[in-house]
C-alpha cells in the first residue's frame, strides 16, 4: 500500500470524486459544498483568460499552500507557464517559482494527480536539482484533463512545511483541474466556432460554400494548413459592361448601384455554380478565376462554359432582373501560372491573384467586343480543340513586346 507521502490519483478517480459530489474528499462535509461552489464558479468564467485567474484563486481559497502555478501546452505542444503565484506576495516570476519538471512530467505522462509530502526525502524527486534548489518540502500536480487529452497542469507547493497535504487534498485539487480542463476547452470550442464563422462569412464573398466547406476543412485539418501563398495554374475570367462608364453619368447613383448589384448578383452565382472564386469586383467588371483554391484539371474548361452561361443568361428575359435587361457584356478568358491566396487578417480576408496571366486576361477584356469571349492562347491550347473558336492572329498588347495569338468564342 502506497503511503500518503507518495500518493497518486488518476484522472478517472479524479472524476469519480466530482460525480459522488465530493463524498471521496474527505471526511470534512463542506468539501461537497466547495466542490458545488468550485463547479459554479468555473462554468461561469466568462473567457479563458478569466478561467485562467480563477484556477490559483479557487485552488488558494481550497488548500492551504504557499506558492501555486498553472501551466498550460502552447501552440507547439509544449507546457509553459501562464501564471504563477504566491499566496503572500501575489503574482510572482519562473525565477521566483520553478515548477519541479519532474513532477509535472510524471503528471502528464501518467495521467496522474501526484502528491509528495517530503518531496526532498521522496525518492522519486529527491535527485531532482530543481526540488534540491527550491527546497520543496510539499507538493501537489494535477493534470488538467478534458476527457480527451492533458491541457496543462496545477501545480502547488510549501516550503515550509512537510506533509502539508493530505491525498484527499489532491482529490480535491485533481477534482477542480478537471473542471477547469473542461471549462478551458469549452471557451476554446467557443473561439474555434466564432473563428469559423468569421471567416467564413468573409470566404463566402468569394468562394462558393462547396468551396468555403473544403477551405475550412483544410484549416481545421491535421497542421492546420493556412491559406498562405502558393503557386498555382488557372483561368482567369474578366467580365464587364459595355457602355457603364456612359450611362452611369447620366442615371441616378443608387440607380446604378441597384443596377451593378444585379449584375454581380447573377455573374457570382454562375461562377459558383461552375466552382469557380470570384476575386474582385472592379468597377463594372467581375474577376474571377478557376483552378484555386481548389485545384480543377478542367479549370480552363469551366471558365469557357462560366463565361457561355452568363451571356446567354444575360440574353433571356430579365423578369426578375429588369435593370439587365438589353445589357451588352465583353468577357475575357487566359490561363497560367499565378500566385494565390488569402492576404490580410481572418476578419478581412481578401483572396490575392497575382501574375502575368491576370494581367493579360484584363487587357484581352478591353480589346473584346460585346456579347462574345476573347481567348488568350494557352486557354484555348487547353480545350485540346474541342471548342469552335475563331482565330484572330498575333496581337500585340499593351505593356508586351511578343504578340499574343488570341481567340474569340461567339455562343
């Protein structure tokens, strides 16, 4: 039988106690009590930071030690102290207090709340520099378990006093790290859940949600790889209105508004409908460009029946989009290499293009004519013939020593 000097409490045991509402604490009545006040004071923290605080505070209020400590697994997965304190002088230094790692790691590897009551005479630790140096007399680590897996621990100690704690003191400090674990975790789903809805709410302005759900399953995933820069092969699609420029200095501003909100109201929507990302509205034009983020060997394909789709939607009767009605539109489509990604913070968030081909794709839209497609060579190199397209010849375009071929589609 293992002597109170050296006793070990599992995480299950832990649990047991806070189920039977404190009876395995001790012989002393009030633990249940405390225990309830403890479990009322946790669920009620407001943010994790505030959580944080309470945990020494419930613990110095609970147990009579002198110095107290939490520590929690940072980013990398490493413990590292988020407060330290002494029941004295308040708020201390890891120069003031080094938390025995011998302790705690045996906490964390096993499971395990550990009380030592003579941690220098405890042939465990007693080897141990950091318990030589501080002269620890008494100690208590418990893990902070959520269920699942160690957040952290709670760690508390005297040195002053010998068998300063009892085993039913470390039921009750396993019984408060537990509930703190699950308060932690709770406000971590919390800010995971708005995190989510900030930023796909931000996506979702150019992404369509099939598109937004394999984003943010890529975020959420394994590594949770970001939407950082990389270089990727697309096509990029401009579409714009003859004549705005014109008819916006004669009409009324909301009109136009109303007018330009339709059109990009009815090109997003068919841009989604092919997988495509709308990246910018610029103006009276639309970008948009197929391949990224989610990669699509057909991305140039997609974009020639995106781009067929909105002029032959713009052609049908507008019942529900009088404003479209008779309205002309110049689309331009190239494809290569470009450099994609999410630019900014995750509350504003704006999808980056940058490359040659983008900047070809506009120049193409500008020398189109109405109601037809302009092609760049190497997008019509990628329907492989399977699209009847005229061939204008070798054009030169603005900013470009080499002549482009170039290609238009008329639907």
């Amino acid at each position: 039988m293992k002597l109170d000097h050296e006793a070990r409490i599992t995480v299950q045991e832990a649990v047991e106690a806070e189920s039977t509402g404190g009876e395995s604490l001790g012989p002393d009545a009030e633990r249940s009590e405390l225990l309830y006040q403890v479990s009322r004071k946790v669920l009620s923290a407001g943010s994790a930071e505030e959580l944080q605080e309470l945990a020494l505070t419930l613990v110095f209020e609970c147990l009579k030690a002198e110095r107290g400590a939490l520590l929690l697994r940072n980013d990398a997965g490493e413990l590292e102290a988020r407060m330290l304190r002494d029941r004295k002088s308040g708020e201390i230094t890891e120069q003031d207090l080094k938390v025995p790692r011998s302790i705690v790691e045996e906490a964390v590897a096993d499971q395990v709340g550990i009380l030592t009551t003579d941690a220098v005479g405890d042939a465990r630790f007693s080897a141990r520099s950091s318990i030589q140096q501080g002269q620890i007399r008494s100690a208590l680590c418990a893990p902070l378990w959520d269920g699942e897996r160690v957040l952290g621990v709670l760690y508390l100690d005297s040195r002053i006093r010998t068998y300063a704690f009892t085993r039913a003191d470390l039921l009750l400090l396993s019984a408060i790290a537990n509930l703190v674990a699950i308060g932690l975790r709770q406000e971590a789903l919390h800010a995971e859940l708005t995190e989510e809805r900030v930023l796909r709410s931000n996506l979702q302005r150019y992404h369509s949600p099939e598109v937004v759900d394999e984003i943010l399953t890529r975020v959420r995933g394994p590594g949770r790889s970001t939407l950082g820069l990389e270089e990727r092969e697309v096509t990029v699609l401009f579409a714009d209105l003859k004549g705005f420029t014109s008819l916006a200095e004669t009409i009324d501003p909301a009109i136009v508004a109303n007018f330009l909100n339709e059109y990009y109201e009815l090109a997003t929507s068919i841009v989604f409908e092919h997988g495509g990302t709308v990246n910018e509205y610029i103006g009276d034009s639309v970008m948009a460009i197929f391949g990224a983020p989610v990669s699509h060997a057909n991305h140039a394909r997609r974009a020639v029946e995106t781009s067929v789709a909105l002029l032959r939607r713009i052609r049908e009767p507008q019942g529900s989009r009088p404003q479209l009605s008779g309205v002309e539109v110049r689309i331009a489509l190239n494809s290569g290499r470009v450099v994609v990604g999410s630019v900014g913070s995750r509350e504003r968030l704006k999808y980056a293009v940058i490359g040659d081909a983008v900047n070809v794709a506009a120049r193409l839209e500008r020398m189109g004519e109405p109601n037809t497609i302009t092609l760049g060579e190497e997008t019509y190199k990628r329907l492989d013939g399977s699209t009847a397209c005229e061939d204008l010849g070798p054009m030169h375009l603005r900013g470009r020593e080499k002549p482009l071929r170039v290609y238009r589609l008329r639907p």
